[in-house]
C-alpha cells in the first residue's frame, strides 16, 4: 500500500514549496499501482479558499482519471497545534493560511469552525461518491459528531475499521 497527500497544484505551489507537483504524485502513483502496490490518497489538509470548490473538484476529478482502483481516501481539513502559528508566520511569511477563522478544536488544535468543516466535507464526499460508490473515504482526526453529519455514523472504532478494510 502506498499513499499521495493531494492537493490543488495552486496550493503545492503557495504551501507546499518544494515538494512534488501534483501531476508528479499522480504519475508516481500510477507508476506504483502498475507495480502491483494498492493506492490510498489523502485530501489532508484541505485548505479553504475562495475557489477551493471548483480547485479541490478538479483534483477529485484528475486523481479518478488518472488512478483506477483506489483503496481508499482520507479527509482533514487544515490544523495546527496554537504554538506553530508563530513559525508558520516566520517561517511562511507569503501564506495566510493562520489568518483564517480559526478556533481551537476539540484536540486543542486550531481548526476551521465545524459548520465549514461539514460543508467541506460533504462536497468531498459527494464528489468522490460521484465518481466512485465504493471506495472507503474516512475522515482524519475528527470527532464522532463530524462524522455522523458527513459519511455517516459508526457506533465503535472497531465498525471503523472494519469498513475500512472492507
């Protein structure tokens, strides 16, 4: 099993600097899934911007046109422990990323409100389901009350796994 973190190329080329295109991913992907290997990816984390809607459906979009028989997906939106704002803004003085509306989560970490979590989510979801009923999609580090508002509710971390490994 081998795994790509996906995201729009505009934010690889704002947040990600110097890492792999996402073209690059896709065709290393590709490359690996010919080998034999099983591909996951990860929507994590999803950044919000004003046109993340239409940059995250295209790279939905790219990845199933690219890849065929993905394992599974993750989702999770930005996060971030309160004490790395201070080096993200030293370290990343061109991103804006901890200038958003931002609330200290339910881990202590800074997260998206949860009504904008859901809606990012449930566009995901719905557009992953469009293109693919099957493949397991989980959501990365969220609490039960997210989950049960977008890809359902699981009554123990076991049902978890077990529809993961489905």
């Amino acid at each position: 099993m081998v795994s790509w973190s996906l995201n729009p190329q505009v934010i690889i080329d704002k947040e990600e600097l110097g890492t792999a295109s996402l073209k690059e991913r896709l065709q290393a992907a590709r490359m690996c899934q010919a080998d034999g290997y099983r591909i996951g990816f990860h929507f994590d984390p999803i950044i919000f911007y004003p046109d993340w809607q239409k940059d995250y459906k295209d790279v939905v979009d790219e990845m199933f046109n690219t890849i065929k028989d993905i394992a599974w997906i993750s989702l999770g939106t930005l996060r971030f422990n309160p004490s790395l704002k201070h080096i993200i803004e030293n370290r990343f003085p061109e991103s804006d990323i901890v200038y958003q509306e931002l609330v200290i989560g339910h881990d202590k970490k800074m997260r998206y409100y949860s009504s904008l979590k859901v809606e990012i989510y449930k566009k995901m979801f719905a557009w992953i389901r469009e293109r693919d009923e099957s493949i397991p999609v989980y959501l990365c580090m969220e609490p039960r009350d997210i989950w049960r508002q977008t890809v359902g509710d699981f009554k123990s971390g076991r049902e978890v796994e077990d529809y993961l490994i489905a």
